[in-house]
C-alpha cells in the first residue's frame, strides 16, 4: 500500500471529532509560530519554509530533523551556486547558470538514497528559500534564515507531538 494510501487510510479512520480537533490544532500551532516570526521580525514565509520541511517526512522525529538538515544544506548550496554562477559568467556567459544548476542536481539528487541527506524536496525547498529571501551572503543573513525555519521547524514538531498525543 502507497504512502498516499496509508494517510488516505488514516485520515478515514479518524472520528470527526479528532479530525477537528487536528486541524484546529495545526491551525494554533501554525498562528503561534507566525506570530512569534513576526514578533522577532522575521518573515513569516520563511517560517513556514521550516514548517513545511518538517513535514515532507513526518514518519519520525529522525526523519523529520534530517529534513530540516537537508533544508539548511539547501539554504547554504544555494547560496554557494549564486557565488559560484557569479564567478563563472565571465569564463562561460550564459552557460554558467545551466552548468551550476547541473552540479548542483547531480549532487542533490545522487544523495537521494541516503538516509539522513535524501530528502530532495527539503533540499530545493531551502535552495528556494535562499533565492527567494534575496539576502546577502554574510552570517547574519544564515542567521535569520536558520532561525525562522527553526521556529518553523520547531512548529511542525509542536503540530506533530500535539495531534500525536490528542488526535490521532
């Protein structure tokens, strides 16, 4: 049975009553990590960046983790291609962006058997985040994006650890 089975599966079983109280709970935890974002003002977006990567392996706290590492490995793989595209446009014009991009597949997606650093998603997810904050490269700017995907990180085990124990 798929995965997508499984979770269609569980979902079924559910009473309404704990399918409620589940939505309702991942819809507080969410708020509250959004708030706190906006409270330490990070942004939000990048908070759920976090959230999101916690959950595209929620089988366990192990997976979940080595989802966010993927996450961060992708937020620094990403700032490291837009040094390394930037040094290579003089030699190679318009070829430096497609040849980046390829080395970069090639090293996400051949990690993708590995248990800790497989998760490819978390990986282009954090690649994303960095192209998208649009920072510089310096170590406040890793800070900031560490620590709103951490919040959201964190949320995603708040979400998962809560429906656990009263949901499911």
């Amino acid at each position: 049975m798929s995965n997508v089975q499984n979770q269609s599966t569980a979902v079924h079983r559910q009473t309404r009553g704990k399918f409620v109280l589940w939505t309702v709970i991942a819809s507080v935890v969410a708020a509250a990590a959004a708030w706190l974002s906006a409270a330490l003002a990070l942004e939000v977006w990048v908070m759920f960046a976090g959230f999101i990567a916690w959950f595209t392996r929620p089988t366990s706290l192990t997976n979940s983790l080595s989802a966010m590492l993927c996450l961060w490995l992708g937020l620094a793989i990403g700032a490291a291609s837009g040094v390394l595209t930037g040094a290579l446009i003089p030699a190679l014009g318009h070829l430096a962006l497609p040849l980046v991009v390829f080395l970069v597949a090639l090293l996400i997606v051949g990690l993708r058997t590995q248990h800790v650093t497989g998760n490819m998603l978390a990986w282009f997810l954090g690649m994303v985040t960095w192209f998208a904050a649009e920072f510089d490269m310096t170590a406040v700017s890793f800070l900031h994006l560490f620590g709103a995907t951490a919040i959201g990180g964190l949320a995603g085990y708040t979400c998962q650890a809560l429906n656990r124990r009263w949901a499911e």
